[in-house]
C-alpha cells in the first residue's frame, strides 16, 4: 500500500510543466536519502535510483563483512554470521548489498515523504514559473482569459499559468469575456508570499513597439529602429523611427502598402489613431514632425527651458492640438519640450483677442480656451459646443453662453 502511494506521488509530478528531468530525479533522490538517514543514520553507502518514467525506485544499500564479534557500526558493517544467512558465499572484506523496500519504512514515514515531495514539487515549480517570465519582461505573451473581475483579468498561458492583467494595464475601449484570446506585454513579475506574479499591459509603450517587430520585418532584423514610443493608450500614439540604410523609408515601412502593415496594429489597440514619424536630432523639425498633421508657420525654441511656441494659421491649430488635446501632449513627450501654440493671425481676416471680452467673460472661462489654443473669438467660435465641452472642463451652458457672447461681435 505504502509502496503504490510514493508511485503515484511519481505519475503525479514526473510531467509537471515547467521542472527538466534532471531536476526532477535530484529532488525525488534527495527525499529518499532524508528518509534513509533518519532510519539508518547514514546515506554514504546507499544507492538511490530512481525512474521518473514509470515511477520505479530501488534503493541498494552496501555494508561491509566482518568477523563476528569486529563489528563497529551496523548501519556499515555486517558480521560474518548475519551475512551468511543471506548469501553464504560471503567471506570477511566482501560488500554485502542488500534491497531495502519503501515498505521497510514504515507507513508514516513514507506519508511524510510524499508530503515533503508535494512541497518541494510545487516551490520547484513556482520558482521555475517565476524564472521563466522574469526572462520574458517586456515580450508579448497570448493567453486565455479565464476570469474577468472589476480592477483585473485573469488570464492563463499555454500552459496553465496564470497572468494577470489589470484594469489600470487594459486599453479603455478593451472588453474580455471567458475564452477569449489576449494578446499582452509581460510588464512586471514579483514573487509575492512565494506565488509568482505576473502582471501584464495592453497600454504599455512596449506593447507597441513589439507588435510593430511582429508587423514590420525591417525592425525586426534592425535595420529600422524605434527611437521612441508615447501614447495615449486606445486614443493616440507617436512612433519616432529612424533608418540606417538610405535606401529604406522607415515610415513607409511601417506602414506598409495602403497601410497594410498598421492596419493590423490599430486593430489589435482597439483603433488607436498611430503617428509613425522620421526621428530627426533637428529639434524644429522634429517638432514639426511630431505636431503633424498640423503644418507649422514658425517655431520659437528656448533650449535652456525645453519650451517651444509655435505659431501656425487659424486652421491649423485644432489640427495641431488634436482631439482632447492629445496631439499636443503627446508630440510634447516624443520631443521632450513643452509646446505652446500660437495662432498666427491673418491681415485679411477680422478677429478679436478673446482678452478683450474679459469685462463680459470670467477670466477662468478666457484662460480655459487659451489653454487650448483658442485665444481669439473666431478660433472658438471655428468649433462646435460638443467639440469645446470635450476639449475644455467647461459645462454646455457656459459654453454656449459664451459662443453668443462673442457671435454678437460679428453681427
């Protein structure tokens, strides 16, 4: 009975996942020998060998033949005498080897054998996990959601492994349901009370930049590089790329023919408007590049201060400031300097500074457009309530309030 326990204890963990062979033996030997040093006090002279295959174990154990009587140690020696009654052939200076089965132990011994091998399996196994996924940071893993809660989703890999992926790591317009596929970035992994914890991202800038390896074959054997990645996850996103061979356009690259290339991307980020750019170290240009579409008049640098104004026609600064402001934002992260724009105004075009409606307007409405980069009546009144309430943290009624201020200017 004993004996078939321990065996199944084999079946049971010779196929685990993430633990080689090898590693299997030496931790089934090592249970054993612990079993043969509390009953004999000594493993020196056993042998343990064991068969992960089919679960086999024989333990030898050798003891030297002495004159009766000469005997020191019987855990490693045998007298003449008792040896004979094994094998009478034996003479004194001969090894006596004998077999010494599991159910020689004892069923509480072998109990906890079996409970000292679950334990060491499982640590073994959660060490394993934790080694292989710290590898992976920053490479994209697919999973299959298992369990959707409120702040994170349970994902597990191909072989069982749990991941998690948080709310805070999910693109806004992501929606999972059991069974469905995920695709993700290893971002973070920790061993938390001794359970491995992986935490994966849809939002991360690497999630991007690998999928882009995946997309474009020129990044993937470098000959493009990313420079840098900023987004503004299921929103916008700005892809800085340069090229090291003349001969390639690294944005036509990426892109692909008729966009073939991104279209995949954007779909995988829930249509995430991408901007793929020329990295440049020409700081006005790659300001230029990185506010695109808009088409810039000037730019003013100060390098001292990381600032730039730019100054751009009336309708090009939506253009440049984007939806929800997003474009500004984030052609202010891929540069790295802040950016104020300018509306340039027009000889032709009779427009008036928003400033001088401040005796009608509270200040704080006037600085809300200009944050913006609405600082004249015509800028705003270019856009719609539902664009300026999006845009602004103003409420409709103020809105329109001040759309009829500044209309009656022009009637």
């Amino acid at each position: 009975m004993s004996n078939i326990n321990l065996i199944d204890s084999f079946q049971e963990f010779k196929d685990f996942k993430n633990i080689d062979r090898p590693t299997m033996m030496s931790v089934l030997e090592d249970v054993f020998r612990s079993m043969i040093r509390k009953k004999y006090g000594t493993d020196e002279n056993c042998d343990v060998i064991v068969n992960t295959d089919n679960g086999d174990l024989e333990i030898w154990r050798t003891r030297k033949v002495m004159e009766d009587g000469f005997s020191e140690d019987d855990d490693l020696e045998i007298e003449l005498a008792e040896a004979h009654l094994y094998d009478a052939d034996l003479e004194v200076g001969d090894d006596y080897i004998e077999q010494i089965t599991l159910e020689s132990f004892g069923r509480r011994a072998i109990l906890a054998a079996r409970q000292t091998l679950v334990s060491k399996i499982l640590e073994l196994e959660k060490d394993e996990i934790f080694k292989k996924y710290k590898d992976r940071v920053g490479e994209i893993v697919t999973g299959e959601v298992y369990q959707v809660w409120k702040k994170e989703t349970l994902v597990l890999d191909d072989e069982g492994n749990e991941l998690l992926l948080p709310k805070t790591e999910q693109i806004p317009a992501d929606y999972f349901k059991k069974g469905d596929s995920v695709k993700a970035v290893v971002s973070k992994v920790d061993m938390l009370n001794s359970n491995p914890k992986i935490i994966i991202s849809r939002t991360a800038p690497e999630f991007l930049q690998r999928l882009f390896e995946l997309e474009v074959p020129e990044i993937f054997d470098g000959l493009i590089t990313i420079k840098k990645i900023v987004r503004e996850p299921g929103e916008r996103a700005k892809v800085a790329v340069e090229s090291y061979d003349d001969r390639i356009d690294p944005v036509g690259a990426c892109v692909g023919m008729k966009g073939s290339r991104i279209h995949g991307i954007v779909r995988e980020l829930k249509n995430e408007n991408i901007d793929v750019i020329n990295f440049t170290n020409n700081v006005q240009l790659y300001i230029q590049r990185a506010l695109s579409p808009a088409k810039i008049t000037s730019i003013k640098l100060d390098d001292d201060k990381k600032t730039a104004a730019v100054y751009l026609k009336p309708d090009q600064v939506s253009l440049a400031i984007g939806r929800g402001g997003h474009n500004i934002k984030l052609a202010g992260k891929l540069t790295g300097y802040e950016i104020d724009v300018y509306r340039e105004a027009d000889e032709h075009d009779e427009d008036v500074d928003i400033e001088e409606f401040s005796d009608e307007i509270d200040s704080w409405i006037l600085d809300e457009f200009k944050r913006i980069g609405l600082d004249t009546a015509k800028s705003v009144l270019a856009l719609t309530v539902g664009e300026l309430v999006k845009r602004t943290d103003l409420e409709e009624e103020t809105v329109k309030e001040v759309l009829s201020i500044l209309n009656a200017e022009f009637e």
